[in-house]
C-alpha cells in the first residue's frame, strides 16, 4: 500500500485508509494470520537480518535495496509482526523515516495487523520530521485491540515538544488525565525540557510543581537535571546553581551529571574559574585542577552545601571532555591540552567526542598537521571515528578555501562505510556558504533531498545563514516558508539566523518583525538574539532603540552576558570613544567577570585611537586576573604596536613563541603584511614558508598579502609561481588576487600583457563572474584601452554575464580619459536604455570629462540632470567641480562651490585645494593663496609637494614684478625661502619650475653660503629617497 499524495505533492498519512484491514475482517487476519511456506518464511529471516545488519553498518542505501530486493524481486514477507516491528524500529533509528512509512503500508498490505508497539514506532517516526498532524491522527484512530498508552502520548508530547510547540501538548496532557492514561515521569520532564527549550523556564518549573503536587509524579533527579540544563542553555548559570540547593531540600542529591551540567554552562559563558571551584570543591574533595595550568594541587574543601551523600563523585571523562570543549571554544587550546594531558596522566583514555573538540582546537589555530595526528591517532587506536570527527575536519578546510581536501575526506567517509547523514551534509553545507561557495552549497542541500533525507532544523538553520550572509533574503524566506509546509518548526536558533541575516542586510524593522513573530510563537528570544539587534541599531545610530532593546531584556529575565558587553563597548568603539567604553566596562562588570574577548576588545579599541599605554595597561589587567593572552588577544598586540611603527616584527613575534602561544593564522598574516609594506619579501616568505612546514593553510588574506606584496615590487612571474603552487592544494584566487595580479600586469601599459595574465588567472580558478570582468574593464579603461575594453564587453555578453553600473562606469571613464565624451554619453545613453541604473560615480566622470573639455553650459545640464534622478552632490562631486572651475579660470564660481562643499560637511581633498591655490597664485593673490594653504591643514588636509611648489613658484613670480618696492621683494622672496625650507624639512623634492625660481635668487652675489646650506639639504633628501 502506496502513500496518498496531497496536491501539493507531500506526502499525507494513510493511516485512517486502510483498505486491507477494516473493522470487519480484523478478527478473521488476527486468527489466519497470511500463510507463510517454511522456506520462505526462512529466507525472508534471512533478508531481515541482512537488512538489520546493513543498518547497524551504516550502509542505508544497501539496507533500502535489500528491502525492496526482498519484497519486489523474490516476493519474499517477514514471518511475524515482531519481525515487521524489528525491521521498522531499525529504520527509525537510522533516520530513514520514508522507508517506515513505506515498510508500514507494506505491512498493512500484507495483511498484518499492527499492535501497539507498531504504531508507538510510526508515530515516533512522524513526530521526528514534524508530521504532527498524522501522529496525532493516528492517535485518534484506533481500532480492533489496539490501545494507545502512556508510550503513545509521551512520544507524541515529545514530538510536540521538540519543534518548539511545548504549550500546544499541555492539552495531550489533559486527554490522558481524562481517559484515565498514566501520567508518568517521563511525560513530566518531557514537558520540563520542552518549555526549557524555547525559553520558558518559569513554566518549566511551575509544571514540573503542579505534576508533582497533583500527585501524579514525584520530583526525581532526571526532572531537576532538565531544569537546571535549561537554565545553563540560557546562560543561566547561578539560577542552575539555585536549583541544585533546592534538590537537596526535596531529599535528591546531586549526581555527575548534575555537575557536568553546571561546569558545561560555566564553560559556555566562559567562566572557567567557577567550573575549576565546582570540580574541586564537590567532585573531588582533595583535589583539583589548577585553572592556569591544569596541574594537580592539593586543596582543602570549604564548601560543604552540596555534600553527595554516598560515596564521593569523581571526574569522569565527561567532566574533561566538558571542560576541554569549553577552553576550545573560547579559543584557548593551550588550557584544553593542559586538561587533556591531565585526564590521561589519571587514567581517562579519549572518546570520540574528546578527540575531535581536541582537533577542533588545532584545527580553529590553523594547526592542520596536528589535527591530523590526533585524526590517525584515532585510526590507530581503535577508536570510533564518526561523522562528527570526520567533519571537523572537513569544515577547517572547506573554512581554509580548501574543497578538494573537503570532498577528499568525504569521499574517505564512504569508502570506510560511515553514513553521510544529515549532520555530516548539514556541516559540509555549512562549510561552503563559510567559503564563499554559495552554489555548491545549495547543491548539497539539493543532495539531501534527492537521498530522501529529511533536513532537520539545524540542516534549515544553516541553509539560512548562509543565504542571509549573502544577502538573499528572498531565498530565506522561501526556506521559512518551506519548513513550514514540511513542519519542520524553527527554533530560537532558526530565527537568530534569520533576524542575523535581516541586520547584516540593514532590514532593521524586518528584523525586529521576526522576533516579534518568535515571541507570538512562544519562542523566546535569547541573549544572542538580543545583542544582534542591538549590535544592529548601535551600527546603524539608532541608539534609542538599541537601549529600548536592551531594557526589553532585562524587563523578560534575560540574563545579560559577555556579549551584551561587547555589543555596547563596540558602539563606543566605533566612535573612538574609548573613555566612555572603559568606563561602561567597569560598570557592566560589576556582576560578573569581563572575559578575554572583552578586554582584547577594549585593546583593539585603544590601540586604533593611538592610546597605546591604556592598551598595554588592558593587557596587564588580563595577565594579573589569570586571563592570560591568547593567540587572538597577541594578534591584536602585535598588530597595534606594528601599526605605531616604533617596533621591530621579529621581536614581536619571538616573544609571543616564549610566552608559550603557537601563532595561529591570523599571527601569520599580520606579520606577512608588517614585512611586505616594510619591502621585507624575504621574511614574508620565509614566514609563509613556515606557515606550510607547520600545516597551516594559508587562507586567501595570507595569499592577497604576499602576492600583492610581490606584485608591488614587481615580482608577477613569482607571484604567479605562488599562485600555481597554492592551486596543488586546491586554492583558487579570489577577485582580489586577480585584481592585484592585473594590476601590476597593467605598469607596462600593454594589453596583450594584460589579457595574458588575464587568461593564466582563469587557469587557476578564478571565478569568471561579473566582478572578475569588471576588474579587467576597470584597468583597460584607466589605461584608455576602450576597443579592448569593448571586446570584453562582447564576451562578457556571449557568456550571459550581464553588465552593471560599475562597467559602464568604467567604459565612460575610458572614453572621458581619452577623451572621446560623445562615445561617453553615448554609452550613458545605452545604459539608461538597459535599465541601469547610473550612481553618484557615473555622473562625477562625466563632470570630470565635460569640465577637462571646459564644456561649462553641458557641466550646469548634467548637474540639473542628476539632481532631477534624486541625486546630491557628494564629497568626489564637489572635488570635481571645484577643481574643473578653478582650472578653467572660474575663480568666482570655484570659490562658491568651495564654501558650498564645506558648508555641506564635506572636506576637500588636496588636489582641489592645490586648484584654488593655484588659480589665486596665477593672478598674483598669494596672500589668498596663503590663507588657503593654512586653512586646509586646520581641516586636517595635509599639503603635499605640488601645494609648496605652486605657492613657492607663486611668491618668487610676484617678487619679480619690476614695479614692486624692493621691501615687497624682499618680503615675498623671504616668504618664498620660507615656505621652501619647509618643504625641505617635510621631505618633499622640489619641481624643476621651484628650483629654477630659487637657483636664480640663491645665485646672485652674497648668497652662496645660503645656497650651500639649502641644497645640501635638499640633495640628503633625494639621496635618502
């Protein structure tokens, strides 16, 4: 018997249609169950066990033939209904929840009739994927001897629990009082963790209190363990603590699960310090780990309030595994070795899970040579690996740009016979929206579905982030809509997501919508949902809402964090208000401990406004609180104090390997950048060739660098070499590299040169997309190069790439740039005619065209023309404009757009400045001229070599007016000298027109020591550079 389909093409459930068996003849198949021959009923043992045994393996697709191989090929039945049970329960547990459906209607079809246990595993099936409709239908229709019990009820509050609809099951509750179905334990903390998990702890525990003041269930420790797991999911962790006194009143005592617990919520928030108190004052009473080191120490026990009655709790391998998770997370892989190397010296062997958060942490440094280690050191030792160790890996190179390696180990998975399940397509799917491989990750998703996989929440969840960070919240909704029809029920993490993806998108009111929609849910937002829109707002100014936000968390009991923290001090940072993001810190702070992200945060902070003893103070502060500085926290160190320039990167970098920390990636690419804006290639490529010998992947920061460092120096052949060598372990170059590359391709101004580098960058990789052809655009047109130029645009074309603003930005320039505006506008034309768009960029080349033309009556058109499409001046406009008059000679008009610009809050740029200047210069205003040159620099525009050349050749022309005073001479000439030997002093080389000008005054007689003292200066200056 077939599924139905419903019109939309789901499947629907059957179960209320079961043709083969009706009321009338259930008796009758229930005394003549259908006949089965000796030997079939063998051989069809024989495939059931097969079948059982493909599944324990992990070989689903064989299990699924074998299955159809039975019942289709050889016409073979399972004997009994225990054996259709087996089958069905088995398929279940593998996640292969169509195949029970299907089993289950060729059971009917069979003739057998279901009992109880049957429909408990159908049900439970349904309920996995959301199907809550058909469980409960299946629930209600019942026939023959078939009696839904406690089993029933509790699975399908279960599956009502487990996608966030834990008040919708209270009323399942009520039937079972109603029809007299035992409420059992099992149903009361079902309903503790379902409340627990979308929030609702109050609830949680108010349900537990009424089960258990009614009578119908007593309080027992698994119950109190939900609760107080809930509270530390939310951050929770001192209400937890709370929870574990009231035990102890109600006569249950804690056990190891209870302070894994505990120590696991400490963890998360960071707070090491407590899971170290909690591990040795209750769990060993003589003694426990030291924090810093990891060490053995004797202690004495102060805190008696939780005495275990019985004997003593020990550590047991779940504590280490919490507490190394915990340091992984944070970043502090050191700590998590220490615990490691502990737990063996004691006499724990690792598990699975303790040996991939290890290469979790080796693998989050960049440390892959090691992560491989402890990988072969699990094959060696018998230990299981699974889908979780096999997607570490997975994920550190798909994060590192390396898919090849990816789809190495996926492909290694199968051969060792390790199911691809939902978990491991969910992490790879994960891992290419992580790298910038959108396509390839929505294919995997489309994989999935083709294996009849179910997505779960955690599959959607990811599958929404990455489309969200893409900025397609089209797509996003669609999967929202999708989950929906599947019930597949989105989850606080779900809609985080999606709020994220709003935020990062600027769709702030949409994203506020979405967790209005959560709480109408029932779903309640979490601290992390919290400080996304927080963060939001405060980006985007509006910190009246921000504040709004944050009052609505503490008004809902939401316990603030570190991250709250971070979201406030940012916002400060933002605005180089480092005092006022100190002063928050100390005050937020009060209640808990700042971690090491908050103070590395706060140094970051300090060293980007330049107070660099306030940062060394922030890091002084973190080694004597025991926070220690991790690799992150020494990045930001190094990267700060390179940037003030008065340090050396070598010493740098030797003192963080002293202090014990291995440099991570990020270690790398700031040192690699120091060495190449120091013109140091050599130590940048002895640094990456360390990076390599240490199994650490470069990532496409690192690649930029150094090829662009390369590149400057005029080294493409070798960064080419680079580049081929990096494509063996599966890099490609981004748009970045590629543009770098044809940059420098570009000096010799040739295009075959370019078109070449071109054609070997498309060898290696690099995605032919609208950005690689508009970089390749960007650079013929610089260099005036439009026919080539047009030919990319025929290609592009013939390839279905369309063209955007930012190419027909680039052909207009070309034309302006060689002037051909008629072909410009031509091509403005076209681009209205197609629908594009033009930006504020399209109509600052054309004014920069028109005004080099000195075509003002068309500069006045465009302007009235632009402002029509809505657009406003910006600060490149008015640089144009204000520049484009004052060449012309429009002193008038160029001075009221000038005090127009700066009116408007916009700073001129130098070389606008140097236009005013040099048209007052060439009328003689030099006083004017001078005033100008002061003003610019109190805005902060710093003058440079063409400014003291105009002003400089300008005094000495108005000097040499023969009907000047000789005291006006004398006076502009000194100014003149003045104003030389400042640019001297500022290291500027003097044109050859202001040298001519001060060779001819430094010439005539009694000048010479003055002469000498000048360009002995001036030739030290050209000899340095």
């Amino acid at each position: 018997m077939s599924f139905p389909q419903e019109e939309n093409g789901c499947r629907i459930s059957p179960f209320a249609h079961r043709g083969n068996v009706d009321a009338e003849n259930t008796d009758d198949v229930l005394e003549h169950p259908p006949r089965i021959v000796k030997k079939d009923r063998f051989s069809a043992s024989l495939f059931c066990t097969l079948i059982q045994l493909f599944l324990s393996c992990g070989r689903l697709s064989k299990a699924v033939d074998a299955f159809a191989a039975m019942r289709k090929i050889y016409g073979l039945v399972p004997p009994d209904l225990s054996s259709w049970n087996r089958l069905l329960r088995e398929f279940n547990a593998s996640g292969l929840v169509s195949q029970v459906w299907l089993v289950y209607s060729d059971l009917l079809a069979c003739g057998f009739v279901p009992n109880v246990a049957t429909r408990n595993i159908v049900i439970h099936s349904l309920c996995k994927v959301g199907r809550l409709n058909s469980a409960l239908e299946m629930t209600k229709n019942t026939t023959g001897d078939i009696e839904i019990d406690t089993v029933t009820y509790n699975t399908v509050i279960w599956g009502f629990c487990r996608v966030g609809l834990a008040q919708q099951s209270l009323s399942l509750v009520s039937e079972m009082i109603k029809k007299g179905v035992h409420v059992d334990p099992f149903t009361c903390n079902i309903l503790v963790k379902g409340f627990c998990s979308i929030g609702m702890l109050e609830e949680a525990k108010l349900i537990m209190d009424s089960l258990v003041n009614a009578g119908w269930v007593c309080r027992d420790l698994v119950g109190f363990n939900t609760l107080i797991h809930g509270h530390c999911e939310a951050g929770e962790v001192n209400a937890a603590l709370k929870l574990m006194e009231s035990m102890q009143k109600e006569g249950l005592f804690p056990d190891i699960v209870t302070y894994n617990t505990l120590i696991d919520g400490f963890c998360k928030i960071g707070d090491f310090d407590q899971a170290h108190n909690l591990i040795h004052e209750h769990l060993e009473s003589q003694r426990s780990i030291n924090n810093l080191g990891g060490s053995l120490k004797i202690v004495g026990t102060e805190n008696k309030d939780f005495a275990v009655r019985g004997s003593e709790l020990k550590r047991n391998l779940t504590t280490y595994t919490t507490l190394i998770s915990g340091y992984v997370k944070w970043r502090r892989l050191e700590e998590a070795l220490s615990v490691y190397n502990d737990m063996l010296m004691n006499g724990f062997f690792p598990d699975t899970v303790t040996y991939s958060s290890i290469m979790k942490g080796f693998c989050n440094h960049g440390r892959l040579a090691e992560a491989e280690v402890i990988f072969k050191e699990m094959e060696s030792t018998g230990v299981d690996l699974n889908n979780v160790s096999y997607s570490v890996l997975i994920d550190f190179f798909l994060k590192s740009g390396n898919v090849k390696g990816a789809f190495a180990l996926q492909s290694k998975m199968v051969v060792c016979g390790i199911a691809f399940d939902v978990v491991a397509y969910s992490t790879l799917m994960d891992g290419l929206f992580k790298a910038g491989k959108a396509d390839e990750a929505e294919h995997m998703f489309l994989s999935l579905l083709n294996l009849n996989l179910s997505p779960s929440q955690i599959t959607y969840s990811a599958l929404i982030d990455g489309l969200g960070k893409l900025g397609d919240m089209k797509g996003v909704e669609s999967i929202l809509r999708e989950m929906e029809a599947k019930n597949v029920h989105p989850n606080v993490i779900t809609y985080s997501s999606v709020i994220n993806g709003y935020t990062k998108n600027g769709m702030l009111d949409a994203a506020l919508n979405v967790m209005k929609k959560m709480v109408c849910r029932s779903i309640m937002p979490n601290v992390f949902t919290y400080c996304i829109l927080i963060d939001g707002y405060f980006k985007a100014g509006k910190q009246e809402i921000a504040l709004n936000l944050y009052k609505d968390m503490k008004l809902r009991k939401v316990e603030e964090n570190n991250f709250v923290l971070d979201a406030f001090v940012n916002n400060l940072k933002r605005g180089g208000r480092m005092d006022e993001a100190e002063a928050l810190f100390r005050e937020m702070s009060k209640g808990w401990s700042p971690d090491r992200v908050n103070y590395t945060s706060l140094m970051d902070g300090f060293f980007k406004v330049g107070k660099e003893s306030a940062a060394l103070n922030m890091a002084q502060e973190m080694m004597e609180k025991n926070l220690g500085l991790d690799s992150v926290a020494y990045n930001v160190l190094i990267s700060g104090l390179l940037k003030l320039g008065n340090y050396e990167p070598q010493s740098l970098y030797t003192g963080m390997r002293q202090s014990g920390l291995a440099p991570d990636i990020a270690t790398y690419n700031t040192m690699i950048n120091a060495y190449c804006k120091q013109r140091n290639l050599g130590n940048a490529l002895k640094l990456w060739d360390e990076m390599n010998n240490n199994g650490l992947m470069p990532n496409s920061i690192t690649c930029n660098t150094v090829v662009g460092g390369l590149c400057e120096a005029g080294e493409v052949d070798k960064a080419m070499d680079l580049l081929s060598d990096m494509k063996m372990v599966g890099f490609h170059p981004t748009s970045t590299t590629y543009r770098l590359v044809l940059e420098a391709a570009s000096v010799n101004k040739r295009a075959e040169t370019i078109l070449l580098m071109h054609e070997q960058l498309i060898s290696m990789g690099v995605k032919l997309n609208r950005v690689a052809y508009n970089n390749l655009l960007t650079i013929l047109c610089r260099l005036g190069m439009t026919r080539k130029a047009n030919l990319v645009l025929q290609e592009m074309a013939r390839k279905g790439i369309s063209a955007d603003t930012i190419t027909y930005n680039a052909l207009i320039h070309g034309y302006c740039k060689s002037s051909h505006l008629k072909r410009a506008f031509a091509t403005y034309s076209q681009m209205l005619s197609e629908g594009i768009s033009p930006n504020i960029a399209t109509y600052n080349i054309l004014l920069w065209g028109l005004l080099n033309a000195g075509l003002m009556r068309e500069t006045a058109e465009l302007i009235d023309e632009m402002k029509e499409r809505g657009f406003v001046p910006n600060c490149n406009a008015y640089n144009v404009l204000v520049s484009g008059h004052a060449k012309m000679g429009n002193q008038k008009e160029s001075i009221r757009l000038y005090c127009e610009m700066v009116t408007n809050g916009f700073v001129p740029k130098t070389s606008t400045y140097n236009a005013l200047i040099s048209d007052f210069a060439k009328v003689g205003k030099m006083k004017q001229a001078r005033e100008l040159m002061n003003e610019m620099q109190v805005r902060g525009v710093l003058p440079n070599s063409s400014t003291y050349d105009i002003i400089i050749s300008g005094w000495f022309k108005l000097s040499n007016q023969a009907e000047l005073d000789r005291m006006l001479k004398k006076s502009y000439r000194a100014e003149a000298k003045k104003l030389f030997e400042e640019m001297n002093e500022k290291g500027f080389i003097p044109c050859e027109t202001t040298l001519r000008y001060v060779s001819s005054v430094l010439a005539k007689p009694g000048k010479k020591a003055e002469a000498l003292r000048l360009l002995d200066g001036l030739y030290k200056r050209k000899s340095a550079k």
